[in-house]
C-alpha cells in the first residue's frame, strides 16, 4: 500500500474515531447520578424525593391557609396589594407585571462568592388557591445540581422574582451555578427582580440603623425569630448533612429559610402599603423618603401629594420634608413658595441641607425675583456658616465657598456695574 494510500486510511480512521466519540459524548451527556446513601435519613426527617432526568433532588412542601398571619400580617393581605400596584399605574421598582408569575424567592449557598460556592437550597412561595404554597429544594449533593436546579422551573418562562439584597447576591449565583451547567440544562429566561432590601433603605433610610432582615422583621413586621439558627451556620451544617446524613440541623436551615421567606412577603405588603396609602401611615421620615423617592423617579405629581401631606401633619418639625418639596415646587414655577420651603431648611437645619437651601435660595432670588441684594446677603450668610460649621466635609466646604464666592462676584457686578471687584474670602 503505497504511502498516500496509508495517509487516506488513517483520515478515515481518525473521521469515524472521531465521529464515534461525538455520538458516545452525546448520548452519555446526561448521565443519572444515583441517590445518596442517606436518603433514607432525609425522608425520615420529613424531606420528599423528586428525580427527574439529571438526577435527584429533596424538597420540602409546605401549604399556608387564608388565615396564616406572619409577624402583624396575613399572607392574604397580598392580593389586595397586588390590586393596589395595579390600580395606582405607577411604574416603580417594586411594581410587578400583572402579566408575570410572582414568586418570592431566597437561596441559602456554601459560600459568599466563586465559582467553587454552590447553591444548596432554595426556596420560592405563591399564592395557591386561596393559600400559599411553599417549595424547598435542597440539593443532595454536586453530582445532582443539574437536577437541583430543573426541578425549581425557573427555566420554564420568566417571572417575577421578589428577594431581599437578591440583585447582588441570588440572582449573580443562580446565574453562574445556571452557567456552569449549561451544556445540561435549558437556557435561564431574564426574570423580573424586586429588591425588598433596596426599597427598604429607601424607605427607613435614617430612622433604622441596620437593614439586616431579622431587624426589619422586628421594626416593621412584628415578627421576631426564636431559636433562629444564625445563617452564617449554614454551609457547616450542610456539609455534615451531606458527609454524615444527619439531617435534624438540615431542618433548622429549612426553618431558617422559611421564615425569610415569609417575610418576604409580608415585608412586601407592608412596603405597597407605605408606597401607596392614601392617609398618611408612616413617621415623618420614611414618608419624605418615600416622597423624594417619587421626586427621583420622575413620578412628581405623587411626589408633591406625599410631601405635602407630611408637611400638612408635622408642619416645620421636619425641615428635610421642606426641602425636598422645595425643589418640586421649582420644578413647577412657583418661586416663592419654593423659597419659603427652601428658608424653613435655612432657619431650622443644619450641615449639608442648610447649605443647599441658601444656594436654592440664592439663585431663585437672583434669576427669579431679580433681587440681587437678598441673594447677595444670602451668600454671605451660607460662607459664614462653612467656616463655622465642622460638621461638614472639607471637600464639600471648599467647593461650596468657591461656588458662593463665584456667584457673589457676579451679583456685585450686576449691583455695582463698571467697577472692579475683589474676590472675598
């Protein structure tokens, strides 16, 4: 045979070798892991048994009736909550799609972040029926994750998803666990993210000092865990979970899960309730939150209605709300009122605030009123305070004396024309 003849046979070789190991790859992709030696310990402890094509994993059904209160609310409150989204027409971070499946979700891992941390359990709620049904998945162990993560549906068409800091934390590991077996599992829609913690410092930002989910539960829900295992224990006891089987503490963690979850929830009706109330419900701050909060979104109509009405409860007790309704009022045209908003912050704020309502006021008095003298009083008053007040920044005083020296030479140039003018310092 010659040595052209040689090289042929052996391309056609190494073809079908080749050919032969992609079909082999192919219908060995999906191989069943087999169930793990403890299972038995898992079911005893009141776990259920799902497999599907990739394997097996553990879950935890539990069902809440239309009377099931967590914390001051009924789990129920939430369909009068979700009308309340879809009657208001507002579009807000936490509004959901009417169109959307709404699932409260959380995760529990084995580490904070890499590629090497795996998501052990996660759990999801929904309206059922008149209820609610609560799934757990718990994963049995690395060999099943493909099948830990079917079983949950996520898969199956995008949804709405509602956690608490799960922008920065479940979704990113959903997404890279999803990632790692992707050559096994159907593609991971883009869902929907509410963010309860997000809304949350934007409501009680300065009246809560820990945003931490059990500190909201007591502050704002009434619920208080007891014998709660503390979440930092989770990976350790999951670990000996899947080393040993022991299963009693694997239960805590589920416990512990569940009661974030349902939080969740309820942390959501509370916050629709404080976002969307007609009467005002909230202290003074969380509801000037709420009104700035609006001012940011562009949503100024509701903006003003809120601010207004602390204003209305609390008068001029809380400056802050003043000043935020100062630069709506702006915003509209109404000049003086936004100076007498602006000239409540001057009179009873302090730091930072005081400071940018006498700018306010400087600049609506000099392009507005055409008041050069006031507004060039105004300035001397806000460069007065800088060098007074050491609360402030250094950064934020320098910049603010330069911008009030600035404006004090030009309104000295309108006011005296033709004369030169010295910088004061």
């Amino acid at each position: 045979m010659s040595y052209e003849q040689n090289l042929m046979k052996m391309k056609g070789m190494l073809k079908k070798s080749t050919s032969e190991t992609s079909i082999q790859k192919e219908t060995s992709k999906i191989v069943q892991a087999s169930s793990p030696s403890y299972e038995s310990n898992w079911l005893a402890a009141g776990l259920e048994k799902e497999t599907n094509q990739y394997g097996t994993v553990y879950k935890k059904i539990v069902d809440y009736d239309e009377t099931y209160s967590h914390g001051n609310y009924q789990l129920t409150e939430l369909t009068a909550t979700l009308q309340k989204w879809k009657s208001s027409g507002e579009r807000h971070p936490l509004a959901p799609d009417p169109d959307k499946r709404l699932l409260f979700f959380d995760t529990e891992t084995t580490g904070l972040k890499g590629t090497g941390t795996l998501i052990f359990l996660i759990g999801l709620i929904e309206q059922h029926g008149n209820g609610f049904r609560m799934i757990q998945y718990v994963l049995p162990g690395p060999a099943h994750e493909a099948a830990f993560l079917y079983a949950t549906g996520l898969w199956e068409k995008p949804v709405t998803l509602v956690m608490y800091n799960g922008k920065s934390f479940d979704m990113p590991q959903l997404d890279t666990r999803w990632t790692m077996n992707r050559n096994l599992l159907p593609p991971l829609p883009k869902h929907d993210q509410i963010d309860l913690l997000h809304g949350s410092r934007r409501i009680w930002k300065h009246e809560m000092e820990s945003f931490k989910l059990p500190a909201v539960e007591e502050e704002q829900l009434g619920f208080v865990r007891e014998d709660d295992m503390p979440g930092h224990m989770a990976p350790i006891i999951y670990q000996d979970a899947v080393k040993n089987g022991r299963a009693e503490m694997l239960m805590k963690i589920l416990l512990h899960n569940e009661y974030d979850i349902l939080s969740l929830v309820t942390l959501y009706i509370r916050s629709t309730d404080l976002l969307l109330q007609e009467e005002l419900s909230g202290t003074a701050i969380s509801q000037t939150n709420i009104g700035k909060w609006y001012a940011d979104l562009k949503s100024h109509s509701r903006a003003s209605a809120v601010l207004e009405q602390v204003i209305e409860e609390y008068g001029t007790q809380h400056p802050t709300t003043h000043f935020h309704f100062g630069f709506l009022l702006k915003r509209e045209g109404k000049y003086s009122e936004s100076i007498d908003a602006f000239g409540v912050c001057m009179t009873k704020s302090a730091g930072r605030e005081r400071i940018i309502a006498l700018e306010e006021m400087a600049k609506l008095y000099e392009h507005k009123n055409k008041d050069c003298t006031k507004a060039l009083q105004l300035c001397g008053v806000a460069k007065g305070l800088l060098a007074r007040d050491s609360s402030l920044t250094g950064s934020f005083s320098i910049r603010m004396i330069a911008e009030f020296t600035k404006r004090e030479m030009r309104l000295k140039r309108k006011l005296f024309p033709g004369q030169a003018q010295k910088s004061t310092k």
